[in-house]
C-alpha cells in the first residue's frame, strides 16, 4: 500500500482535499490480476471525438466558443495521436470551418466575426498542419496569398501573411512582450502562441522578437518553474532589471515559457547580458510536480495542488524540451568513481529500462487508471467529466511518458545539408525545429501494445510528420525523408 | 443592467434593436464541430457580428456585450468592443467597475474579468479599494491564479507605499489559515523580495532576509513535509546568495528518523525544532543536506549520494530517475573538477 502524503499531525484546507483525492485515486487502481486495468479504450474515446466533429458540441461549451479553433486542434490532434486517419471530405469542412475564423487584418479569431487573438491563431494554422494542403482550398496558400476580392482597394495588396506579421508587431510591449490582441492582456502563453506559428509559417524575425528572451527568463519564479507573465517597471524610458513575476510558477505557463525559450535559441546571441534561465532548479521544480505513487504518479501543475490529466503533457511534456538546452538524463558516469551507480538495481513494480527525468510507467498508469472516463474522454480526474481539453492534453501526456523524442545532432545535419538558399538564421531555425526525432528503442509502453499512440513533437505538439509537412510548404524547402522506422 | 430576473428578450424581437442587420456565424458552409448554441447566445452573438461590422459604438453596444459576457465571461471579442465603446462613448467608468466587480464574483477564473479590471484602474487610478475587493475574491478561492496575479500587478503597477504596508500582515493571516498555500508563499516572496522599485516595504535587503528566515522556519517546524515553505526557503536564500550551509544546523533537525520526545527543550529561535507531530524524517531536509554536503566538493560528495540514495530507494521513490541523475551528474562534476 503507498504511503499518503505526511500532513505532521497539521491538517490544513490543503492537506485535507489531498488525503479526499489520494482516497478516490486510489479507489481507480484496479485489482491484482483483474485485468481491464491497463488498456487504453481507445475505440470508446473516437467515438467522443467523432460525436463532437461530426455532430458537434453540447451547449455546455458554449463557454468556448471564443475558442472554437481550440476544439478543432484538440479534437484533430487526438485523432492524429491516436493514429487515425481523416477522410478527404472531411478535411476540406475542417479546412473550409477554419478559414472562416481567420480575420481580415491578420491573425485568427475564436470563431467566425470574432477579433484575431494569439491563442486561436496557434490552435488555426495548428489545425492546418494537421488537415490543410497547398493548392486551392487547402488551407495553406489561403493563409499565405491576398485575396482580392477583400483588398481591390489596396494600392499594394498584401499578402496575408504580411498582415498576420504586422499585426503581430502592433501587439509587441517594450519589455519583449506581447498582448494577447487589441487592449489584450499579457501571458507566456500568447508568446509561445505567436512563436510557433511565427516559426512554421516562416515569418520569425529578429526584430519580432527582440527584447523576448529577457522577457520570458524574467518570468521565471523562486521555485524554478514559470508564472504567467512579469511586471516592467519603466522609468523614464528605461526598464527596470527587476521584473517580478505575476504568479506563482504553474505547469502550464512552464511549458508555454520553456518552448519559448527553446524556440528563441536561434535568436539569443550570447554575451555578459543575454538573459538566462535558471535550468537546473527548472528541473527540480518540474520533477516535484509529479505526485507519489498514491497519487498514481500523475503530474500537478502547482506546489501543493492536486495532481490533474492534463499536466501530462504541460510538465510531463516539458522534459524533452530539457534536452534542446543540454540537459538530459543521459550523464556519462565515469567507470572510476561510485561503485553501483551505473547498475541498474533490480526492483519489481515500476520499471527501470529507461533513462528519464520522471517516471514514465507511473504517468502512463495514471492516465489509464484515473484519465479515462468510462464512458469515453479523458479528464482531469475521478469523479470529473472528460472534456476535448482533457481528452488532448492526458494522450498527448501519454505520448510523452510512451516515447523518447530528442534534439537529434545527425537529423540536424541531414536537414541542414539538404537547406536550399540563404545560410543564416532562418536556416537554423528550421533545422533546429525539424530535428527532433523519436528515439528507436526509446518507446517504453505500460500495457499491451496496442496502447500505443503517435509520438508527439516536443515543441509543437503535432506529429513530427505533420510539422515536416507543414513547415516545408512554408520555406519553400524539401525536408529529407526519414530512414523507415522498425515496424512494432 | 442585465434582465437577471425579468423574461429575457431576444435581440430580434426588440424593436430599438430592429435597424441592426444580425449576421448568422456561418453563411454558405456547414462547419465542422459546431456548438450547440442556445437561443438567446445565438440571437446576441448574430447581433454582436452586426454590430461590429457596422462599427456602431454607442450605449446599447454596452447592454448587448454584457448579455454577451454574462451567457459567456470568455468572449474576449465583446470585451474588447466594450472598452472600445466605453472610452469611445465617455462613458463614466466608476459603474463598469461596480458592474465588474459583480462579473468578477461570478466568474472568477476569467482571463478577461480580470484584464477588464487593470484597463479600468488604471485609467481611474484608484487602487486601493482593489486589495480590499481582492481579498474579498480571494476568501472564495483562497488559490485562483488570476486573483493573485492581479493583486501583485495591482501593487507593482501602482507601487505606493501605501498599498504596499498591509501586505506582509495580510499574507500571513492567510499562510495562518493554510500554511500550505502555495498562492500565498508565492505572494509573501513577491513582497518580501520583488517589492517594486521606489516603493516597496521601505526596508533593507538584510532586515528581509533575516525577518522572512525566521518567518519560514517557524513554519517549517510547524508542518515538516510542506514543499511551499521549503521552496521559499530554498528561494530565499538563492535570492540573497546566502548558502545553504548556513541553515544547516536547522535543517538536520529534520533529517533523524523521528522527534525526540523526550529531549529537553531549549528554546533556539535561530533553529525551532520540529513539531511533536512530525513525521520525520522530512525528505525536502534530505534533500536540503545533500546540496549543502553537494557544495562543499570532492569531500561532501559521498555524504550527498548517501542521501540522495535514500531518497531514491526510500523516501522519494517515485524520483528515484532524479535522484540517480543527481547522484551520475554530481559524480560525473567532481571526478572533472
Ligand atoms: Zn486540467
């Protein structure tokens, strides 16, 4: 039986509704040699998704619907995740919905007639990595090309992609920030938002993101993950060095920042100044988030909270992007030192094949054993309903504890050498981006194998497949196929 | 104001409404995963779209967005219409804010509530009201992010003594409450550490560090196994670059196997000792005497992976990955160095 967690004879508001969570997760374990337990239902979760895609949404998510390209994305990306493939006539509505969300003066917005907003921007050309295509209604070259039957006033019609850029200037603050649209706030989230897409549709500059990475470091709290944003103090035009940050440090908001901070690399210049991230107590903020054993092992978002499905993937997710910045697991024990530290101990129970930060068979059991809803989705946890957040970001967070995907140094070669065109930072960028790969070998699934889903792209969250397609059309490039992968 | 009691009205059916085109989200396409929407959203929502293609900007642009954010707090696009509109209009913005305050209650977990929020303080550059109506938020969730965040950006934007001279008593009626509230940690840092530029609590660097060192240890003792309090612990001494080893003789009351009920107490304020109901030993102290033994070099470098070791097979096992990564990484340093 696992040990609860100590409350020191000390109850508190806190340590009681952990004890009432570590009760009901533990009522989720199923019995010894029950079986059942440990199958991921993945027909039960297409039939949801399929419902919600075809049919559509229940009047409960009216709450969303400044978020409709977010329901397209989470839906489309499980469906991808699970291996599911999209018929033609589908993709086109899919298509057809999203570019109805996409506004006149650059951006996308959270439904039809609404103002363009950093978050459904990434959720829209995400989606379109998924379903859209070049050519004619697929998507892409609309998001890219000036249609004039809008613009035949311009003297010099622009590109859509030129508007979506300078809407993403008029959104920049003078601490490296963006807001989230017009009179919009400021978070983490908005940044990684705007860098993704900034990144696949080709538009990154140094100039969009000057004054960024400072921002992002400054977010960075005393516990070593991220809050939601810090605060300029400008004095006669100056910015203060201290920004404090707005927020405790939070999985989500972590994750946002840590991509970021990946996906600015390329546009860091070293130097005494540039700004700098604190990785090693990251690391330890981010390892703490996952619960115990009684906890099931899942992941939390905050000191103290309670552990949540979809914190999967916002920490559990977070580690692989670790690797980007040279921290990984993988440290050479030196033969000569401690006796015993490079063997591996045998212990029954949690399974120590692997070389990773977390434990990735406890993860994949708390998402098995408390994220399924017995009736299809997947959710926070017991006694929740699923919804499509949950359903995404608990498969994504599978996909994370089921695969090893790393920053390869050979596939960034292959990628670089294959470049046509300007060497320089775009160039970088891109093979930066396309280097990640999934590790042969490094699959390590909890069940049958028939509970595996797609491996997932650390920085993006699409297939690797996906995000190859994508970002070729937008650069104009040929990225080299991969070497076929061993059937499993 | 909202019709919170009366019969509510659709759009369509008000004649004052009537010279607005209403305009149907989707013309010309089924799309993919609609909403279901209800009547009345999809009435105010088709008479939003009008009204923002027109461009119109007038006083009952302010009674259909606060339908509109009333059936859905999240819809940024009637917000941003709404301030537009107000600033557009002169409208006085005392009443949006009592209105808000009321929006805020109701949806706490709003983005834009509280966005609404810092864009009418600060053209109304009141804010000393805001920390009493925060706190008032904050006794129904004692740990919404959006509550606390804006309250720090309350105090950093404004940055008046004043605002900031309840702060330290307030925090710790509430660590009082729960000491395990990690919020309300986070907060007491923000105060103690991040106080803004001119205004702040007024005091020195030093006096902070020894103040909030005591302050966490009292706590510690009180509760071992709170990972809030040793985070700040470990935060506060990054902060001010003290090092670890100066805790130590604290921290090792937390690393036996069990309390001492029979030791005779003398009262040490530097180091209280841990409460009769602690379960020891406290793996945050473990862990905390392994980076101290970890920062003295080659030779606390044995004693560090002993401890780390017992985390890894005892008393942290769901980190045992971790642990042995130290144990590799710290190995791996020393052999170099
Ligand atoms: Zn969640």
């Amino acid at each position: 039986m696992s040990r609860p967690t100590p409350i020191d004879a000390y109850p508190t508001a806190t340590s009681n509704l952990q004890a009432d969570t570590e009760n009901i997760l533990q009522d989720h374990v199923p019995l010894e040699g029950g079986g059942g337990g440990c199958v991921l239902h993945k027909n039960r979760h297409l039939e949801l998704l399929v419902r919600n895609l075809a049919q559509g949404f229940p009047a409960r998510y009216v709450s969303q619907d400044a978020s409709q390209p977010w329901l397209m994305f989470w839906t489309l990306q499980s469906f991808s995740a699970l291996q599911i493939a999209i018929d033609p006539d589908t993709k086109q509505r899919a298509i057809d919905t999203i570019m109805q969300w996409q506004h006149p003066d650059g951006g996308f917005g959270g439904g039809s007639g609404q103002a363009a907003h950093l978050l459904p921007t990434y959720a829209a050309v995400c989606s379109l990595a998924i379903v859209g295509r070049h050519g004619p209604g697929g998507g892409w070259d609309q998001i890219d090309r000036c249609v004039m039957r809008l613009y035949r006033f311009d003297l010099y019609p622009m590109r859509r992609r030129d508007k979506l850029y300078k809407w993403y200037l008029s959104l920049k603050q003078p601490d490296g920030s963006f807001i989230v649209s017009n009179h919009g706030e400021v978070d983490v989230r908005g940044i990684y938002c705007l860098l993704v897409v900034a990144l696949i549709l080709d538009i990154m500059t140094p100039e969009l993101v000057n004054g960024t990475p400072a921002f992002i470091a400054s977010c960075q709290t005393y516990e070593g993950g991220f809050s939601s944003a810090s605060h300029p103090h400008i004095f006669d035009g100056i910015l203060a060095a201290q920004r404090p940050s707005l927020g405790e440090a939070h999985g989500g908001y972590t994750f946002c920042a840590l991509a970021s901070w990946v996906l600015l690399q390329p546009y860091i210049s070293a130097g005494e100044d540039a700004p700098r991230v604190d990785v090693r107590r990251l690391l330890r903020w981010l390892v703490n988030m996952q619960g115990l054993e009684i906890e099931l092992g899942g992941f939390k978002g905050r000191t103290n909270k309670l552990v949540d499905g979809c914190y999967s993937w916002w920490v559990g997710g977070a580690f692989a992007l670790l690797e980007a910045l040279g921290v990984s697991p993988h440290v050479p024990a030196p033969a000569s030192a401690h006796e015993g530290e490079t063997a591996k101990p045998a212990e029954s129970g949690w399974n120590d094949a692997d070389d990773s930060f977390f434990n990735r068979h406890a993860l994949q059991e708390f998402i098995l054993f408390a994220g399924q809803h017995p009736a299809g989705g997947l959710r926070d946890k017991p006694p929740k309903n699923p919804d499509a957040y949950h359903t995404a970001y608990c498969i994504s967070g599978l996909s994370a504890a089921q695969h090893r995907v790393y920053p390869s140094p050979a596939r960034r070669e292959v990628v670089r050498a294959a470049w046509e065109g300007e060497d320089g930072v775009r160039a970088a960028a891109f093979a930066e981006a396309l280097c990640w790969t999934e590790e042969d070998g490094g699959s390590y699934i909890v069940g049958s194998a028939a509970n595996r889903v797609n491996a997932t792209h650390p920085l993006f969250n699409l297939t690797i497949t996906h995000a190859e397609g994508i970002m070729a059309h937008f650069y104009k490039q040929t990225v080299p196929k991969r070497p076929p992968k061993p059937s499993h | 104001m909202a019709d919170d009691t009366t019969e509510h009205v659709l759009y369509a059916e008000r004649p004052e409404w009537s010279d607005v085109v209403p305009i149907p989200q989707y013309e010309n396409i089924q799309p993919l995963a609609p909403i279901f929407y209800t009547p009345e959203y999809k009435d105010a929502t088709d008479y939003f779209r009008g009204i923002v293609k027109t461009g119109e900007k007038s006083l009952r642009v302010l009674q259909l967005t606060e339908t509109i954010i009333r059936l859905n707090p999240a819809h940024y696009s009637a917000w941003q219409y709404r301030y537009e509109t107000l600033i557009v209009i002169s409208a006085p913005l005392e009443p949006e804010l009592v209105l808000t305050n009321a929006l805020t209650k109701a949806s706490p977990k709003t983005y834009q509530v509280w966005h609404h929020r810092q864009l009418l303080l600060t053209a109304l550059r009141d804010p000393m009201p805001e920390l009493a109506f925060n706190e008032e938020v904050l006794k129904a969730d004692a740990k919404n992010y959006h509550t606390w965040s804006h309250r720090q950006w309350v105090l950093a934007h404004f940055d008046q003594a004043e605002l900031w001279a309840g702060e330290l008593p307030f925090v710790e009626r509430l660590l009082n409450e729960d000491v395990r509230n990690n919020s309300a940690w986070h907060h007491r840092f923000f105060v103690s550490f991040e106080n803004g530029s001119k205004g702040g609590t007024g005091e020195g660097a030093d006096e902070a560090v020894r103040r909030e060192l005591a302050f966490v240890k009292g706590k510690i003792a009180l509760a071992p196994n709170n990972a809030s309090a040793w985070n700040y612990l470990r935060g506060a001494l990054n902060h001010t670059h003290l090092p670890y080893s100066t805790q130590a003789a604290f921290v090792e009351l937390y690393v036996v196997d069990a309390v001492d009920a029979d030791a005779d107490r003398v009262l040490d304020l530097e180091n209280p000792p841990p409460s009769q109901g602690a379960q020891l030993p406290c793996l945050a102290a473990i862990e905390f005497m392994a980076d101290v033994h970890e920062a003295r070099g080659k030779e606390g470098i044995s004693e560090a992976v002993k401890l780390w070791r017992s985390l890894a097979h005892t008393h942290d096992t769901i980190r045992k990955r971790y642990w042995e990564f130290r144990i590799r990484d710290a190995v791996a340093n020393t052999s170099v160095a």
